[in-house]
C-alpha cells in the first residue's frame, strides 16, 4: 500500500475533527462525499483539503452563538482545572514559552521600529532620495551640484525637488554657547515631507530672497531644551556663527529625516555656483502615478542633456535614486534584523516542540482518562477542542509572561543597540508588537497543541480501557525522537550562526588600523566668521590652543583636522596625474583632509618616505601627503616624492611625503586612497581637534574644554569622544549580530538538551518492565548505559545534519554580513556540531544512568 501523501493526512485528521451531529441532510451528504474521496483511487491534494477545512468553518458559523459560547465556557474551565492539577506541568511550560515569546517581542519591537513603522511623512511611499553618480570616475552616491539641481527642477514634470546641505551652529546668547546640527534646505523641503509646524510658520519663497530677513525654523526639542519652551521664543533673534536669524517656527520631532535641530533657509545664487562642485543633497517627491522607474528614466534624460550642454562639468554624470525608506534603512541593516528575528524565531520553535512534548506525554498519562470520557459518550471533535484550549490557555499565559519579560527587558536592550541604526529610538512594546505577542501566541498554541490533540482523536477505546496504558505507541514515540531531532537542527544552524558572527567580529577588531587610537580624544568647535574672518586669525586660534595643548600635564600631542578618523570625512575628490603615471589620463577618486603638521604625529601615522607638513604657510601652500595605497596606485613602485597631482577644481600640488594607509571611515572598508593638504592653506569654519593623552586616566575632555574657553569663552565643543569609543560605533552592528544570535544560540542550547533529557527520560520510563528483565538475564548496567547513549547519539546526528544543511542553506542570506570569514567555514561547522553533540551527550547521560539503576525485581513487579 503507497505511503498517503502530507495533504492526505492532514485530510484525515479534518474528518476526525468534523462534528458528529449535523443540522440538515445536506451536511451528512457532504461529510459522505468527503469520505468517499478516501475509499477511491483518487489522489486527495490540497485543493480537496481547502474544501473541507472550508465546510468545516461554515458548520462552525451555522452553530448558534450561544451554543458556542457556553461550550468554549465549559472547555476553559475543564481547562484551568486540568493544568491547576499539574502545577510543574503548567509552570514548566508557561516558563519554556515566556521565554521564547519574550525574546520574540524584545527583537520584533526593534525589527518594526527601524523597518516595519511607517514613515512619519505624508504619502512616504511617493519620497526619494537623488544622487549623482559618474560611473567612469567610479562615483556612486555623489552630492549633487546646486545648478544641476535647479535644471532637474526646471526640467521636471513627475517630481518636486527640495535641496538641502547639513553643517553645525553655534547658538549664543541662550546662556552657554552651544552647538548643534543645522540644515539648510530650500523652502519646497518642508511641504515636499509634508511636515507642519509645531508653532509658527515653515520657510516660504520669500524668505530666500536676495535681501530677505535671514530666518530660522527650531525643532521642539531645542525650542524646550534651550529656550525653556518659552511661547514668546517666535520673532526672538539669535546670534550663530555668521549673524543672526529671526526664529519663525518650531517643529515637531521626526517631522523630517535628519538629526538637525536647527534650520536655515537656502538661497541659491547661480552667478556664485560651479557645476562641477557637488555639495547638496536632494529629495523629491513623485507626483501621483509616477513610479520610481518613470522618475529615474526622466532624471537620466535631464542628464544626458546637461552633459551635452556643459561637457566640461557634466561629462559622464548621471543620477542615481532610491525611496526614502531605503535610503534611511538599507538593505542590509534590514537583512541583519531579520536574520536576528529568524534566530529568535528559532528558539521559539524549540520552546513550543518542548512543549509539545511535555504535552504528549501528558496525554499518554491521560490514555485512560480520554478513554473513559469517549466510552461514555464524548465526541471526538470535543475531546480534540479541549485540548486545543488547554494548549491555548498555556501559551496566552506564557505570551503574557513573555511580554513582561520583553517590557523589562527593554531598557537593556536599547543599550546594545548600534549608535547609528536609524529609528532606534522608537524602540518600544506598542500597539503592534503586542499584536504581533498574540498572534504568535495564537499561533504556537496550535501548532504544539496540534500533535496531543491528533493524538487524543485516534486513541483506543477498547485497548485503554481493557490495559493500564503506557502511551508507548509507536507513532508517539517517533513523534517525540521527531521533535527531539528538530530541536536538535535548529540549535545546530543557531550555533553555527553565532560562530560565524563571533569570528567575523574577531576579523573585524583585528583589523590593521594605520593609526595607534590608545588615549586619543576629538572634540569639534565651530569659529564664528565675525570674529575669525580676518586673514590668518583662525589659523591663529588654532596655533595657539595646540600650544596650549601639548605644554599642559599628561598631554603627549595635539592636532587639528577637517575630520577625524571613524568620524565621517571627505570623500570621492576627482584627482589626475600631472605627467606620465599607471592613470593613463584617467581620474582617481581620493579622501582627503586638511590637516596641521602635528596630525601625524598625533595618531602615530608613520612616514614611509619624504617629509611632511612644516606649518609654514608658504612652503605648505601647494604641499600634499599622499597615502602609500593612493601613490602605488598613481604611480606603481616609482617615488612619488616630488611628482604633481592635479586636485579638481582647486589646482596642482607637490608630493612632499608618503605615509601608511589608514582606515578612516569602517572597520570592514578597505583603506581608500587619501590625500592630506595642511591647515596652512585650507580651513573650514569647524574643526576637529585630537589630543593623545600620555595615559587613559588623562581627562582630555574637560582638559579641552577648560583650554577653549580661556581662549575664547564664546566658542562651544562639542562631539567630545575617545577615539576608540568612535571605532567600537564602526562595529555596534556586527557586535550586535554576534551578541544576539550568540544569546539565542546558548539558549537553543539549553532547550535542546532539556528536550533531548525529556525525551529519553519518557523513553526510558516506558522501556521501565524491558529494562528491567534485560538486567535479570544477565545485562550490564554498562550495556544499558551505551544502548541508551546510542539512541541519544543516532538522534543528535540526524539533528546535526539537519542543523548543517540548514545552515549551509542560508548562508547565501548571512554572506553580506560576514568580514574575513566565508558562510560555510568548515572550522565553525565542525565547531558548531561538536559544541551540540557534547551537550546531547551530557543531556542524554542522566536517562541512561538512571536506566542502569533500576531494579529488576521492583520492575518486574511493577506490571
């Protein structure tokens, strides 16, 4: 006889749930054709499935509401009695699931705060965010130039663009002067995200015009942080770097995709604008039954034709676009959220296979009990009802367990968190996730109740009733080696995971800096143009507080810089080669930094050939330091020392020196090619200044900022960090990974083996009488000890190798997230397998020990 077919017995269990009364003929005539089905040669699918499930949902609708109230009445109440009986059943199996289910909650509370919540924009599915790209300058995801903008806008007829440019300012005359992120935008910005303001008014056309009172937009939390939440705080002037503004409004937070606090109109003058200067970032927003293909296509030809317009600036550039929520989540922060979700997701299912069998041998120690309710009467559907709403009354109970645990929990959560992962702070247990509880509760208590209640549908009758029943059936008990098996695979893939996640941070952290980071702290400060616009008079300040700075005690060395390594920087500079060089005429896309003289020596950034700055501005006017990597890649291994580079669109520059490449940006991004240009000729209105302290206990900060204000009282610091603080932020993400997954791991660990104890404990209960009558014809305890290891044993390798083909299933989905290590490493594998047949060994050894104990003549006696 073929072996039925999944459908067909998932059909058989439906027929043995179908009620046995019926209100009409046409349902007794329909059950008959459904039975029929089976006595034919007819193959039963998942479509003959769907029509029964679906009968049996209509005879369930036609049933008086009333009758189905009092009868699920009943069925809580039967029970609530029945587990108020089992008190270490009950609390073992509330303990299992609150913990899978308020680990599911923690994580999904994260997953729908950064990548499931809506956008807080009107119609965020119309918003994109537009790049600049030149593909044969390998440039992708390039600011944009402010004419090439105002020709998209011009040009345009399926979407309405907005620019903007972010900076900091400084804020005096609010008591401290104090610092904070600023955003420039032009007046479409606001009504394009469609924020609206919290008081007053948003920017208007007006207010960009060329002798336009400068005005400025606050956001609720700085109007309550710095300004009390004083009312009277619209029309009130404050001083910033460069003049004043009149405050007009106040915003919402969240009310736009950025972390500025502090708003300023921009005013587009063409007569000062260079195409070939990208410095502003754009947003547009798509007119209704524009798709994002329309968009692009339309931008691309804009493109072209600006190219054939203005070649000297436009040659080879394009755009580049994405939905806002791409931009602000990316893909692969998306990815390394859901693969968390499904590792924790994993544990769940462990959870409830342990309950599934804590629940299957429950029912075979109610084998008699089912049989005398069904001898006297009861039908089958109810007796499969009832346990369904004890599996149901376990989880709601261990949801809400969970979900306490996931509410307390939360707080430490957080704090792991990445710096960085946008929309983190939003993290909470709402509305959502709480639905998200109920329905994984739903859900879990179905599917570990499933397999009790198939098996309470099928019992017999006759045979309980004429023998004490064992519920040692074979379908049970390879129910039970199933989910012990299962349990096992899925430890087995969370394992392996968390190996490769461990071993990519190891990578991560071993990484070859370029730099030495021990002691080394930045701050940032901004110089008002008012004060500082007087040639040379910043470079001044700057000479002065590095002076000040390295004569004071535990101070080693002090520079200053555009930016400071993992703290952002300057990126995607076009530069050519003046003269013959492996370029060819080509352009290289460089970093770059202004930098003093003391900077190399500051971070211990070693020299590999000629000299660097000297801190005279004229000798270091046309200067340049290259990296190692930037040089080899311009001119092979001939010295650069001397040679000229083109810098666009600032002009040429002498090589005076090579020092070692630096990673300045990620722990997982290779060094890029950098130039540095000294101080002595470029300086930006902000900063950042690295100070290495002679040991850790060194208090560089409040040491800067004592220094700064006897300097200048007026200028504020801020972004005061450790250097190292800032490379632990480069790798929160991965850490995360490897903590997390590492968590789940451990504890699909533990479930496991407490199945793994479960199942060969239940096993050798069963096995109790033949046990004992091996042991009175002679068997060794050691012979029983191996016979029960071995089951053990067969049962972790049919785990293990479901766990590794699972893992080596999914690794396609984890590569991108992996540094330094492939997905299928063998050494984590083979690690991974080890880690869990040990633990089945040691969860198995306590079943066998006490199968070797038992005493022939008690079990003998005992049948």
């Amino acid at each position: 006889m073929p072996r039925s077919s999944f459908a067909e017995r998932v059909y058989r269990l439906l027929l043995r749930c179908y009620p046995g009364e019926f209100r009409d003929e046409y349902e007794r005539e329909m059950l008959e054709t459904f039975r029929e089905r089976l006595g034919e040669d007819r193959k039963v699918g998942w479509g003959a499935v769907v029509m029964l499930w679906r009968q049996v949902l209509v005879d369930s609708v036609l049933r008086a509401p009333g009758e189905h109230l009092d009868v699920l009445r009943q069925d809580i109440r039967y029970g609530m009695r029945s587990l108020r009986r089992a008190p270490v059943f009950a609390l073992t199996a509330i303990a299992t699931l609150a913990l899978g289910v308020g680990a599911n909650t923690a994580i999904f509370s994260v997953v729908h705060a950064v990548a499931l919540r809506p956008l807080p924009y009107d119609e965020p599915e119309r918003l994109i965010r537009i790049w600049e790209d030149n593909q044969s300058l390998a440039i992708d995801g390039f600011a944009v130039s402010v004419p090439n903008f105002v020709s998209w806008r011009e040009r345009s007829r399926t979407l309405d663009l907005a620019a903007s440019y972010t900076r900091g300012v400084t804020i005096r005359g609010t008591g401290d002067p104090v610092r904070v992120p600023s955003l420039t935008a032009t007046p479409e910005f606001f009504s394009i995200l469609g924020a609206r303001p919290r008081a007053g008014r948003m920017f208007s056309p007006s207010d960009v015009g060329p002798n336009a009172p400068r005005v400025a937009v606050i956001t609720e939390g700085l109007w309550t942080r710095q300004f009390g939440g004083d009312p009277s705080v619209l029309g009130r002037v404050v001083s910033i770097d460069d003049g004043a503004a009149t405050i007009v409004g106040v915003l919402p937070e969240g009310s736009v995709p950025s972390e500025a606090e502090f708003f300023l109109p921009l005013t587009i003058d063409l007569a000062t604008e260079d195409r070939s200067d990208h410095t502003i970032q754009v947003i547009g927003r798509m007119k209704p039954g524009v798709t994002p293909d329309q968009a692009r296509s339309e931008l691309e030809t804009i493109a072209r034709q600006l190219e054939t317009e203005f070649p000297a600036s436009n040659k080879g550039w394009g755009v580049t676009i994405s939905t806002l929520r791409d931009w602000i989540v990316p893909e692969e922060t998306r990815r390394a959220l859901f693969i968390v979700l499904g590792a924790v997701c994993c544990v769940l299912l462990i959870a409830c296979a342990n309950v599934a069998n804590l629940m299957l041998a429950r029912a075979a120690g109610r084998s008699r009990e089912i049989a005398v309710r069904m001898a006297i009467g009861a039908g089958r559907r109810r007796l499969v009802r009832q346990v369904l709403t004890e599996g149901l009354l376990l989880t709601l109970a261990g949801g809400a367990a969970g979900v306490l645990v996931a509410y307390w929990t939360m707080p430490l959560l957080r704090t792991w968190l990445p710096a960085d992962l946008p929309r983190a702070g939003q993290t909470d247990v709402n509305a959502a996730v709480l639905l998200f509880s109920l329905v994984i509760c739903v859900a879990t208590g179905l599917m570990f109740a499933a397999l009790p209640a198939a098996a309470a549908s099928r019992g017999d009758v006759l045979g309980a009733l004429k023998h004490e029943a064992r519920g040692h059936t074979g379908a049970s008990q390879r129910t039970r080696l199933a989910l012990a098996a299962a349990q096992i695979g899925l430890a087995t893939m969370l394992l392996a995971g968390a190996g490769l996640f461990a071993q990519s941070l190891l990578q991560l952290k071993g990484v070859t800096l370029g730099f030495d980071p021990a002691n080394v702290t930045s701050a940032m400060m901004g110089l008002p143009d008012e004060r500082y616009s007087a040639p040379g008079a910043a470079w001044g300040f700057y000479q002065r507080l590095i002076e000040r700075l390295e004569t004071s005690p535990g101070i080693e060395a002090a520079a200053i810089t555009s930016s400071a390594p993992f703290d952002g920087g300057n990126t995607g500079q076009p530069i050519e080669a003046v003269g013959p060089s492996r370029l060819e005429g080509k352009s290289l896309q460089a970093d770059w930094r202004m930098v003093s003289p003391s900077y190399f020596r500051t971070l211990r950034i070693s020299l590999v050939r000629g000299d660097l700055f000297s801190g005279n501005r004229q000798a270091d006017d046309r200067a340049i330091v290259l990296s190692e990597g930037m040089a080899r890649r311009i001119w092979g291994d001939a010295d650069p020392v001397g040679r000229e580079i083109a810098v666009q669109p600032i002009g040429n520059f002498r090589v005076i020196g090579v020092v070692g490449d630096v990673r300045n940006l990620e722990l997982a991004l290779e060094p890029n090619p950098t130039m540095y240009i000294s101080t002595a000729r470029f300086l930006w209105p902000a900063m950042t200044l690295v100070v290495r302290g002679r040991t850790d206990r060194v208090q560089a900060g409040s040491l800067i900022q004592s220094i700064v204000r006897e300097l200048d009282p007026e200028l504020a610091i801020y972004g005061v960090r450790t250097t190292e603080e800032q490379i632990g932020d480069s790798a929160s993400q991965p850490r995360l990974n490897a903590v997390l997954v590492g968590l789940f791991a451990l504890m699909a660990c533990v479930l496991a083996a407490v199945g793994i104890y479960g199942v060969l404990a239940y096993l050798v209960s069963q096995r109790r009488q033949e046990i004992g009558i091996r042991m009175a014809l002679g068997a060794q305890r050691s012979a029983v000890i191996r016979s029960v290891l071995a089951r053990g044993l067969w049962l972790t390798a049919v785990g293990v190798g479901l766990g590794i083909a699972g893992a080596l299933g999914v690794s396609r989905w984890i590569a991108s997230l992996m540094f330094g290590v492939s997905p299928t490493d063998p050494f984590t594998l083979a690690l991974a397998m080890t880690v869990v047949t040990c633990v089945a060994l040691l969860a198995s050894y306590a079943p066998a020990r006490r199968a070797s104990r038992v005493d022939p003549l008690v079990a003998l006696r005992s049948d």
